[in-house]
C-alpha cells in the first residue's frame, strides 16, 4: 500500500551522527533473515544525478530491546549470496 502513494524513505544515522536519507529499493529473505535494499538520497538534484545509484543492502536484526534495527552486513560470503538473491529477484528492475 506504501508504494501506492510514494516509494518508502528512510532515514538514518551514521557512525558520526549524520542522517541521510535512503529510498527503499526492495527486500528479500535469506535463511530467515531480512535483507533491505536502499538507494541514497540527496536533497540537492544536481547531486541525485550524479550519484551512481548504488545498492545499499543491510540486514534486519534484534537489538537487546527486541526492536528491529537494520546493520551493516560484514561477512563478505553473505553479501555476496544476498547480492546474488537481489540480482536475481529485482532482475527486470534492474536490466531496465
């Protein structure tokens, strides 16, 4: 229903404070875990469209609060089966 008005935007905070802005690309479950595909955003246009695009996945888990926070994926094998997974899945996004 979220996408029937707008894509989903998400912010977040960097390690030194900083929000930026995120527009939900897609997600996709992987042994049992959620993996959330962001695109960044600009506030400034020029910006946005000089920006490469890049895919940002990072992975859902429970903080000691039991909320669902999102993390950066260190394990390099990981990342690469859950690109695979993205590729595959969001395949006629991206080729087109």
């Amino acid at each position: 229903m979220a996408n029937e008005y707008g894509n989903d935007i998400i912010t977040l905070t960097d390690e030194s404070g900083t929000e930026l802005q995120f527009e939900h690309f897609g997600s996709v479950e992987m042994d049992g875990t959620i993996y959330v595909g962001l695109i960044e955003l600009f506030d400034d246009p020029k910006k946005q469209l000089e920006s490469d695009g890049t895919l940002f996945i990072l992975k859902t888990i429970e903080d000691d609060a039991g909320e669902e926070i999102l993390v950066t994926i260190d394990d390099d094998d990981e990342l690469a089966r859950v690109s695979r997974v993205f590729e595959e899945t969001f395949e006629d996004l991206i080729l087109d």
